[in-house]
C-alpha cells in the first residue's frame, strides 16, 4: 500500500473526530492506558490512518489536553471507543464501522416495533420503518464512527419501551438500563439525557409496583455517573472532562514532547 501524500486526505479514510476514538480504543486495548500518547505515535507511522497530517500540525490534531502525573487526557469519553471495541479488534476500522451499522440496524428495528404498535394498517407501519432504514442518516451515515447514533439509539428505546411495551421482561429492562447507563460514558454533556430516561423508566416501573426494579434503575445509573466523574478525576484532576481552553495547548505540547525525548532516548527535554 503507498503512503498517502502529506496534507493529502485519501479517499476512505477517518475525517473528523472518527480517527480519535479509535486512537482511545487503541489506546485502551492494545496500551492497556488512558494516556493517548504511544496510541497516536501509532497513527501517525506510514500507512495508518493520521499519517497523511503533516508532521507540523500533528500535535494541534492530538485530542487531548494535560492530565495528571505529566500525562495527556483524550477529550472524547471512552464509551464508544469501548462499544465499537469488539469490532475493532476483529476487523481494524472496517469491522468498528460494522458495529456502528449494527446499531444503525437497532435504531430501524426500534422504529418498526414502534410502529407496529402505533400504527394500525402494518404494512404502513412497515413502510415508516423502511423509510427510515433507508433514509438519511441511517443509510448515508449509519457507519460513521461518532456518539450521535447510539445516544439517540438508546433514547428511542426506552421511550419506545415505555409508551408501547409496559409488560416487558427483567432482561429487557436490563438492557434498557445498561443502555441509559452508558449515556454518560458516551458524552458528558448527557448526564442530563440519562438522568431523564432513568427517571423516566423508574417512574412507570413504581407505578407498576415493580419496586425492585426502579431501585435497580437508579442505582444503576446513579453508580454510572459516579464512576464517570471517578474516571475524569482519577486521569485529569477534574470531576468534568476539561475543555481544551480550560488547559492550554502549550502544556500538552510540552509533555507529547518531553515524552517523546524520553522514549525515544533523545535529548533535548
């Protein structure tokens, strides 16, 4: 395979935010560290993804900002980079894409039930969920490697649960809470989605006296976001993830540097 042209953006290729949550993936299951750092020396040798940035402006595409103990913090939650973690490691990009079609699948089937609850004449119904099957974003942007498509899975499903399937099984309310569970893993800024959807789903299940199981829910999710905040405490001294305003790009570019001098034994840190 030639090495793409630097500046140049194959066609096929990673563009956007994609490449970085995979570089956490990688970071997380072959490193076996938060710390992005030996993840991106990986992405950026020839022939991997983030090879055609120039090497000057590699370090402003590094996501990340200054941790704790001289590390460097990934910006982007770690949940889908743990969800399309299966795929990934059996199929490199194209099998992370494969998951993100999957899911893409999940949110059609939901639409269906949805649908053949709702609407009386089933062959409408089925029409509706194969206009969205087949519609934008599901079929032009269902293997997109971003936290949109599986939030707004989720979010479809619980609502979809509790409006037309009360009388549901303990496994599927598990799913449902695992669900709502890694919203906050997912993106920060849905703890409030989570919070909703648990209350939500908390709510019909006291009303049905299902007690056991709306105290599952919130303790569930409740120990969810504690561990978010634990994990951005732990790795970059912040409760919240924080911005990369909040820390200056000079700090991360000094410790990628004083890193790279120290494992790769040259001087000048």
């Amino acid at each position: 395979m030639s090495e793409p042209r630097p500046g140049s953006i194959p066609a096929g290729v990673l563009t956007g935010d994609e490449p970085h949550y995979l570089i956490l993936t990688r970071s997380l299951f072959v490193h076996h560290q938060v710390d992005p750092r030996q993840a991106y020396r990986d992405a950026f040798q020839p022939g991997s993804f983030l090879n055609a940035i120039p090497p000057e402006k590699r370090l402003r595409n590094i996501h990340a900002v200054s941790g704790r103990a001289g590390s460097i913090f990934p910006v982007h939650g770690p949940g889908l980079s743990v969800l399309v973690a299966p795929g990934w490691l059996l199929g490199g990009v194209a099998g992370a894409r494969a998951t993100m079609v999957l899911l893409a699948g999940v949110a059609a089937l939901t639409v269906a039930l949805a649908a053949s609850q709702i609407v009386k004449d089933q062959r409408l119904a089925a029409l509706t969920a194969a206009a969205l099957a087949l519609g934008i974003p599901l079929l032009t942007a269902g293997n997109q490697i971003y936290p949109d498509l599986p939030s707004g899975t989720i979010v479809l499903a619980v609502f979809v649960a509790v409006m037309c399937f009360p009388n549901r099984s303990r496994i599927t309310d598990g799913l449902l809470v695992a669900g709502i569970a890694l919203l906050p893993w997912l993106h920060v800024k849905l703890l409030p989605v989570a919070a909703l959807c648990a209350l939500v789903l908390a709510r019909q299940l006291k009303l049905d006296r299902r007690l056991v199981r709306a105290a599952a829910v919130a303790c569930t999710v409740a120990a969810s976001v504690a561990g978010v905040a634990m994990y951005n405490l732990v790795f970059s001294g912040t409760l919240l993830v924080p911005s990369t305003r909040a820390a200056p790009r000079s700090a991360v570019r000094r410790r990628w540097s004083c890193w790279d001098c120290t494992s790769t034994g040259r001087r000048g840190c």
